[in-house]
C-alpha cells in the first residue's frame, strides 16, 4: 500500500534521534538527493566541494536523480490512484450538519445543474446579437463555440484585451494570457505590466470581482461570454480593424446579457428539459430527505418565477413549493444581501405584484426582490444554524458568510472532471515525480561548477516540461481552476475564503447522513510538511544545519 511505502522511505531518509536533541546526520548512498557522504553539517547556502572518493560533482548530480526515480515509483504502486472520490464533498471548515437547522438555495447551478449543450446556444445567440444589432462585422458569424477554450475564474483585462490566468498571489501564470484566441509571449506580458508578472490589488478587482479595469469571470454562464469576447477580438486583430477595447468588451457583455434579459436562454429550457436538466431526480431526493428530517428549507435566485417554477416541476412535482418555506425570486443578488431599500412584493399564482405590505413571509408563497436584512427581521434564521449553497462565490455565498455568519455550500460542477484528471495515473506520476525533482534543485543548487550548474539547467527544463504537462491534462490554455503551476488560483483563494463546503453537485448530500460532521484536514504551511516528497526524499527533515545556526539565536 502506499501508506507502507511512505513509511518505509520515512525510515530510510528521516534522522534518529536521541535524548540530547536533533542529531547532525551524515548522509547515505541508501538516501538519495541527501548529499554526498561526509560526516557533519553543511550550510545550505555555501557552493558544495566535490563528493568524497574522486566522483565528479555531475556524476554524484546524476546518481542523486537515478535514485530519486526508483524512490518515486516505488512509493506509488498502482492502488494509489483513484483515491479521491469525485462524489465527495470537501470541507474548508469544520461543519456539522446536526447544528444545521434550515438550508437555503440559489436555483440555476445548484438546484437545476445543466448540461453543457447549452453554452454553444448562448454563444451563437449572443454573436448573431452583436452582428444584427451592434452591427458587428459579419466575418464574426464564422466563429463557432469552443468549449475546451475558457475555464472559470480567468481575468480579463479589458483596456489590454488579455484573458489571463492570476494566482492567488497577483502574478499572471505565464503561458495562460491570450489575446484573441492567440498565446501573448511571456516577455509582452511581463513588458505591459511594468516588468513584473504581478497585478496590483487596486487594478485586480473589487469585493465582486470587478476592478477598474479588470473582471473576473466567476460564474459558469461566462464561459460562452469568454469564448466570445475572445472570438470578436481574434476578427478585429486578423483583419488591422481599429477598436476602442473597453467598447468593444462592453458591447460583447451586453450582448450576453441580452440573451439573459430577453429570455432566450429560458426559452430553451424551458422547450426541452429533459436535454438541459441534469440531475433533476437527485434534486429531489435531497430536498425530501432534508425535509424529512425536519429540516426547513429556502430559496432565493435571481430567475424569474415562471422559469423556476416550470424547472421545479419537472425536477421535484407540482406541489414543489410545499418543501420550502419561503421562495424569493429575481432577488437581484448580490445587492440582495447588502441594500436595505427594497421590500418584498407577493406574486399570485399569474406572476402579477401584489401592492400590500409584507409583514411575514408565508410557505406556499411567492415573493419577489425584498433584501436579507427584512429576510432576518421575518424568518430570524441567523447565523451558523443557516446553510446556503449557491455557485457564484461573490454573488452567492461572500457576503453571508463574511458579513452575517451563515455557513455556505459551494456548488463547482468542473471539480469532478478535475478529480478524474486527477486519479489518473499519468497525472499522479507527473506531480509526484515533479515535486521529487524540486526538492533536488533545491537541495542541489548549492553544487556550483561548470558541469553541475549544466546539471541543474537540465533538470529546471525537465521540471518546466512536467508542469506544462501536466497542466495541459486539464486545459490546453489554461490548466486547472483550482491551481497555477504550484500555487492556489486566484478563484481558488476565494473559494477558500467564502465557502465552508464545495463539492460537484447538490447529489454529493445524497452520500452523508444529516448529522454528519466535516473535518478539514490539517493542510501543511511550508514549515510544517515532513511528509511532502520532495523534503522527504531530499533530506530537509534531518535539519543538519541547526548546529552551525546555534550562534543567531
């Protein structure tokens, strides 16, 4: 097994240790990338001298990764892959759902998950929008739907036209900016923004994603709205036509909205359900199981009525409305959570407003707009006891969690693709094999000579190679949702901040009890990962180093 494994290379490359503390540990041929052998400590930053016996540095270089390679593929036999279960739910925080009395929902991507037959729809509408109406060259009518372009989460700066990748940190992943449907060189990149990959906070984005001059696209309805925004640009560069950036940008948003506000989008889901409804069955299980355990349910979406309500019959039956005890339609999140000004209106059975005063909120009912602050005042459903799941991180779930202590629920549809990747062994191979070639480039840089140094440069090629590698098992463009080469995406940063739960669809409730409780598991900072393989297999456990250290304390 692969915990075996582990253990057994802990045993080979960890220290003993005794009584009087940490122990300088002199380094083994059965121990690779630990160093050549000697005895005593030797400062991580000094140039290494030759390898004891007469070997080459190169050579002692290359022995190192011959070894290291054996290590890697032993401590992954075949069992370990598959270990992650893509039906699973993942916690960020503890949780336990015995304390969690009433679950609220939003409706399109959480309650109604769609198939992805419907971006194309929404792209070619939205392009024949831009052609007819904003009288857009008729050359864009052209360009198809492309839905291995564009992942969730990219940023898009809209006075340079570049769609981007951004990680948690600011810096722009390079090899994932486009302009158009065309790769912008690392140097260009790196050139328009003053020399550095990195974007300031006051140009990244607001509180909902939207800086001056860059947004983010969060939600799953913008992949068509990045596939044409690219598409148009891709026409304006290849023919020398002349465009304002910020023009252009707005006039392909409004399109998309167009499609939205028009009710196109409704219309064709509305004609054929069973084609663009999945999961509608596991809809309704969830939400009679959470009703059956005495558990008291809301929604509250931005849809229109008539909409949700056609979706919800087909999913859960005619009498869906008795499962919830209050139902919100075109809520106008995320202002919803924040503006105190709009009151609720009551809709009849026909969708007309009613004018009267609402002065509690009525099961059976529909209610229209009204703001969380009311919400609270008429349900008094606060704080932990309150989950909400949505999919639109800013939209759905910051502010409840950051502003008023409800737990939240992220719905993220790519994470069960991802997990395949993920399981997959060529994948588990590539990272495991990447992380162990790291932990040797750190280790061995100290190895300074003509020959060691053409060493290490073949090794950073390599370790380059693997990361293209294995982020293109994801996306040729653009790689995982979740990561840049090594660190946390941008979009990854705010899933962790907003959200106590995420998971593929509403259905992964389906595999836990009620009252089951969510640990997360101890994610190691940097100083606290013994475990991680490179600083296993090179030898940063046995902290040789503490000895000649002793005088800065």
């Amino acid at each position: 097994m692969a915990g075996v494994g582990l253990r057994a290379a802990a045993r080979r490359c960890l220290p003993r240790r005794d009584h009087g503390g940490p122990r300088a540990a002199s380094s083994s041929p059965s121990c690779p990338g630990c160093g050549p052998p000697g005895p005593g400590a030797h400062c991580p930053g000094a140039p290494r001298s030759a390898p004891a016996g007469g070997a080459e540095p190169s050579a002692h270089l290359w022995a190192r990764y011959q070894d290291m390679r054996r290590l890697v593929h032993d401590l992954l036999p075949p069992e370990v892959c598959s270990l992650l279960n893509p039906a699973a739910i993942y916690a960020n925080n503890e949780i336990s759902l015995r304390d969690v009395e009433v679950y609220g929902f939003d409706y399109d991507y959480t309650l109604a998950q769609y198939a992805d037959t419907l971006h194309p729809e929404i792209f070619t509408a939205a392009r024949d929008i831009l052609i007819e109406h904003y009288k857009y060259p008729e050359g864009i009518r052209k360009y198809d739907y492309n839905p291995s372009f564009a992942i969730r989460g990219l940023h898009y700066d809209i006075q340079k036209s570049l769609l981007m990748k951004i990680d948690a940190f600011h810096y722009v992943q390079l090899g994932t900016a486009y302009r158009g449907l065309q790769p912008v060189p690392d140097e260009e990149v790196i050139d328009l923004y003053g020399g550095t990959q990195h974007i300031p906070l006051y140009q990244m984005s607001g509180f909902y994603g939207k800086g001056p001059s860059i947004k983010q696209f969060m939600d799953i309805f913008s992949l068509p709205e990045m596939a044409l925004l690219s598409c148009v640009v891709d026409h304006f560069l290849g023919h020398g036509l002349e465009f304002d950036q910020a023009h252009l940008y707005k006039d392909v948003t409004d399109a998309i909205r167009d499609v939205h506000v028009k009710g196109l989008m409704y219309q064709w889901i509305e004609r054929d359900m069973e084609k663009y409804i999945l999961r509608g069955d596991e809809t309704f299980a969830v939400l009679s199981r959470l009703v059956a355990h005495g558990k008291q349910l809301f929604l509250i979406t931005n849809s229109p009525f008539s909409f949700v309500d056609k979706g919800m019959r087909h999913m859960v039956g005619a009498d869906w409305r008795q499962l919830f005890d209050v139902v919100i339609v075109q809520a106008d999140k995320p202002s919803f959570f924040t503006d105190r000004r709009k009151p609720f209106r009551k809709l009849d059975e026909k969708g007309s407003l009613h004018w009267d005063r609402i002065t509690r909120l009525e099961k059976g009912k529909i209610y229209r707009q009204g703001n969380l602050f009311d919400f609270l005042r008429l349900t008094e459903w606060r704080g932990p006891r309150v989950l909400y799941f949505g999919d639109h991180l800013y939209s759905d779930l910051a502010d409840l969690m950051l502003r008023h202590g409800w737990r939240t629920g992220a719905i993220i549809p790519e994470l069960e693709r991802e997990i395949r990747i993920i399981n997959t062994e060529q994948y588990m191979h590539s990272l495991t094999w990447q992380q162990a070639l790291t932990g040797l480039l750190e280790r061995m840089q100290t190895y300074q000579d003509a020959e060691s140094r053409q060493v290490l440069a073949a090794w950073m090629k390599e370790r380059q190679e693997l990361r293209c590698i294995t982020k293109a098992l994801f996306n040729a463009q653009f790689g995982s949702i979740f990561r840049t080469f090594h660190n946390p995406t941008y979009f990854s940063r705010r899933l962790v901040r907003f959200s106590d739960l995420y998971m593929a669809s509403l259905s992964c409730l389906l595999n836990y009890r009620v009252d089951f409780t969510f640990y997360p598991r101890r994610t190691p900072l940097q100083h606290e990962a013994p475990l991680w393989m490179d600083q296993l297999c090179t030898g940063c456990m046995k902290t040789p180093f503490l000895g000649d250290m002793a005088h800065i304390r």
